[in-house]
C-alpha cells in the first residue's frame, strides 16, 4: 500500500509544480499543445521552470536531489537556466534545524556537545540530500587542536529512502515482465545496485573508511587531497574529517583570476578518473562539482580536493581488464576488436555476426573522433550506442552503472572546465601504459615478488611433498588395480555362467530331438 502511497505522492508533486507542463512544453504538436492548455488551467505557474523542477526534486527526497545533480552538470542536454538552477542542489538543500544536528552528536556520543568539540558552529557550511556539514575545532590524540568538518546524517533518511527504493522495485519488475527489452535491461538487477549504494551512504562509518581508502590511494599522485579521517570522533550518523580550503571547482572565474591553469586542471580530471577506475579498481561515484574544490593554498596550489565519499564505486579485476581493452581497441578505432570483445565477454548472444556489430559501432562513433569536447556529447554517444544494443540484444551490466553515471559527470564536468578538451587523446596514453603494465614482464615480476613469502615457505618442503604425492599416487594406483582386477573376476564368472547355460540349453535341445526322434522310429 505504502508503494502506491508513495507513487500518488509523486504524481500530486509533478501536478503541483507543473512538472507536466515542463515535459510537453517540449514538444511542438498542435494537439500535445493543446493537452498542455487543459492541463495547466486554473493552476498558477508562475515561477521559472528551473525554479519549479528544483523545488520539486527537493520535497521528493534524496534520491531525486541525485537525479537533479546529475542533469545540473549536463549543460548539453539541458537548457542552460534549467542547468544553473539545478546545480543549487550541489550544496544548497534546504538546511535542517541545528538543533536536530547538536541533538544527533549528543546521542552519538553520549555527552554534551562540548565535551565533543572545542568548538562548533552551529549554521551549516553545506546541506545536501543526505547530510549536513558544519566546521568545528576537536582535540586529537597527540593532544593537537584540529580544524573539522563534522558531517551529520538528516533524520529519517533510511525511511524515505526505502519507500522510493520499493517504488523502483516495483516499477522495475514490471518493466521486466512487461517490457521486451526487460531481460536484456536487468532491471531488476539495477535497482538492486543503486539500494546497496544508497543504503551504504546512510552509515558514515562506512564513508569514512572510503575516504580513507582513497586517501592511501591517490598518496604521492599529487593530483588531489582527500580530507584526513578523525576516527575517534566518527559514529554512523556523525563523521569528523580534516577541514579543506579551496574553491568549487564550478567557480572557474576565480580560479582563472588566481592563476589556475584551467586547460590542466580538466586533463588532470581525466587522469584522477582513469587512474581511480583502472589502477585501483576503487573510484568517486558521485563527482558533481558540489563535492570538489580545487587548492588555492602555496604549496598544494591546483590540485583537486575531493569531499563527500559515500557512494565509491569497485571493479573487479575481470571487469577493470575487459574495459581497458575496449576502451584501447576504441581509441586505435580497432571496432572489430570492441566487436569480439562483447562477443567474448557474453554480453551478446554468440550467435552475433562480428562484422554487423563492428559496422554497427563504427557508424556510432568514428563521427566523433578528432574533436574537441565542446562538440560532442559523450550522452547522445551513449544514446545511441543504447540504440545499438538493442538492435543487438546487448545484456546491461549493473555493476557498470555507477561507472556510466561517472563517466558522464566527468564529461560535464570536462566541458565546465575546458570545451576544447580532447577526452580521448587525454586518456589514451594513460590507458595504454596501463595495458603494458598489466600485459607485460612488469605484472610478471610485481607478482613474483608478491608471491615471494609463499614460494620462500614451499621450497624447503617440496620434496616432501613430491615423496608424500609418489606415495599416495602409488597406493591409488594398487588399489585401482585391485578393483579393476576384482571387477575383471566379477565378468568372467558372469560370462562362464553365461557360456555354461547357453551350452546346456543347446544340449536340452539335442536330447529332446534325439528323444523324438527315437518316438518316432519306434
């Protein structure tokens, strides 16, 4: 009941902002005209249409707030007033009370707010869908005063977050049962996905294990910060992390004006990326310009700072291989390769003609190689490749979603930056020294020497083992024998019973004819 609750919820607040209006505001038919007419009247709608979609994404909750960051940095796919609108949901959600916030610490820690922090601002620096930020002064450890950034979960997130999740599971089982392309679309299999990662936000343990990750990771990169973890003072709706300085990244004017090398810091976006995804196989999922700043301070001066790390997205070592061979063959234009590649990998039936799928993917991409990012849209590159897998009855990879929905932050993020960035030339040679180092003798000696201790432990006992494998592989064999020589008795008395019946029986009948015979004569 509370699925339908929810999806009447829904409706009433794309009624309520005139969320109708926007979508057939789009279309130029007379008659959808005319449906937009019926529809808006006696409805007052006078606020700007960015303004109404962004308000109406906020009171539907997190999840949609998501949806909207995600369009705000996709300035090519939508109208730029819609897009600066949206980007208000970056950092900008309606704050709530502070009082609830210095209620949650208290709770968490089970003493007074001051005997938390030195110091504790109570108007929120940054709110977004699932927590709030405030700075604050603790004493570590070691005794020292830290400036922090305490994050605080918003109260009541894990209900609102289950009552849209079941709506999507539900929608997402009729898609598939309905749907022809369900099976293909997995998704069922999506959803699924997208609920271990909100789940996953909503305990900040767990984000701040990720920052921490990330931090060894992106150590001696010198491309980026990720903010210290304090662990004394982190609990699963409170996490305490080092306080950054910097500038949003979205403000390139400033960033220009300081000195910024701006053509730069998008090629450097591209390689933290590609160096996240591939070298690490552990990668920022949730990279809207409301979660980076870029360093203004003398010695760190340019480099990225990454914040908010509760959606991390991990590859496998299949996966991380297999991407990195598509992405290689694609940027050599070697579509008979990507071809074999989906063929191989399962992702098509086997049945596939590689040469209709590689003229397939050739059409879709060749026309936007050699150009600058400003004109081309990696979005209409994927529409159409979904086009494509249609046609070809390609299997969707859930756990390749948060990488897509990366992929295309980091182009609207590229385009924000640089429009005359070449994203393939930028990633080109750093995924081609990636290949080397995972194909040639360098993986070879690294892991040697990763299995150094094991192979240091087995020499001095493999000749006992050699002895002990003789043995056991002796007495198998005697026992073998002894079976089979067992089973070979076993047939030759059968056989012998066998022959020594056949025998009387032809005898019986010899008998009987003589006796006849002898009958008759007599």
């Amino acid at each position: 009941m509370s699925k339908f609750l929810r999806g009447a919820t829904i409706l009433w607040v794309a009624l309520r902002y005139g969320l109708d209006e926007l979508v057939l505001s789009g279309f130029e038919h007379p008659w959808l005209r005319g449906l937009r007419r019926v529809l808006t009247l006696g409805r007052k709608l006078d606020a700007p249409r960015g303004v109404r979609l962004r308000e109406a994404l906020e009171s539907l909750g997190p999840i949609f707030v998501k949806f909207g960051q995600v369009l705000s940095t996709r300035s090519d796919l939508m109208p730029p007033d819609v897009a600066e609108e949206l980007a208000k949901l970056q950092d900008r959600v309606p704050p709530f009370d502070p009082q609830i916030a210095v209620d949650t610490i208290e709770k968490s820690f089970r003493k007074p707010l001051d005997q938390v922090f030195l110091s504790f601002e109570r108007v929120p620096v940054a709110s977004a869908s699932i927590a709030q930020v405030h700075f604050a002064t603790v004493v570590d450890r070691d005794g020292k005063e830290r400036e922090v950034a305490v994050k605080v979960l918003r109260p009541g997130m894990k209900r609102v977050i289950d009552k849209d999740l079941a709506l999507m599971h539900m929608m997402a089982s009729w898609v598939e049962r309905l749907s022809a392309d369900g099976k293909r679309l997995k998704p069922r299999q999506v959803v699924a996905e997208f609920d271990n990662y909100l789940h996953d936000e909503l305990d900040l343990i767990r984000e701040a294990s990720n920052a921490a990750q990330l931090r060894r990771n992106m150590d001696g990169l010198d491309l980026v910060l990720i903010p210290e973890v304090y662990w004394d003072f982190c609990r699963p709706d409170v996490m305490v992390m080092e306080r950054m300085k910097g500038v949003p990244i979205n403000q390139i004017e400033r960033l220009r004006e300081a000195g910024v090398d701006i053509p730069k810091l998008a090629r450097d976006g591209v390689t933290i990326f590609f160096t996240q995804v591939f070298r690490d196989g552990f990668f920022h999922a949730d990279m809207h310009p409301g979660n980076i700043m870029v360093s203004l301070e003398p010695e760190t001066f340019g480099r990225y700072i990454s914040l908010d790390f509760g959606i991390v997205g991990t590859l496998t070592e299949y996966d991380k291989e297999y991407l990195a061979q598509n992405f290689t063959a694609f940027f050599r234009r070697d579509y008979k390769r990507v071809a074999e590649l989906h063929i191989e990998s399962g992702w098509v039936p086997p049945t596939t003609r590689v040469d209709e799928l590689e003229a397939a993917i050739r059409a879709v991409c060749e026309p936007y190689f050699d150009r600058p990012l400003a004109e081309i849209s990696l979005g209409m590159v994927l529409m159409r490749l979904f086009q494509t897998s249609r046609r070809f009855q390609v299997e969707i990879q859930p756990q390749l979603v948060l990488l897509q929905k990366t992929l295309l932050n980091i182009e609207g993020l590229g385009r924000q930056l640089d429009p005359n960035l070449d994203l393939w030339s930028t990633a080109k040679p750093f995924l081609e020294k990636w290949m080397l180092d995972q194909m040639g003798p360098q993986r070879l000696w690294r892991e040697l020497k990763a299995e150094a201790p094991r192979y240091a432990k087995l020499l001095p006992e493999l000749p006992r083992l050699v002895q002990q494998f003789l043995q056991q592989d002796r007495h198998g064999s005697q026992q073998a024998m002894q079976e089979l020589l067992a089973e070979q008795k076993r047939t030759n008395r059968l056989l012998q019973m066998i022959l020594y019946g056949g025998v009387g029986f032809v005898l019986g009948l010899v008998v009987v004819r003589i006796l006849l015979v002898t009958h008759f004569i007599f």
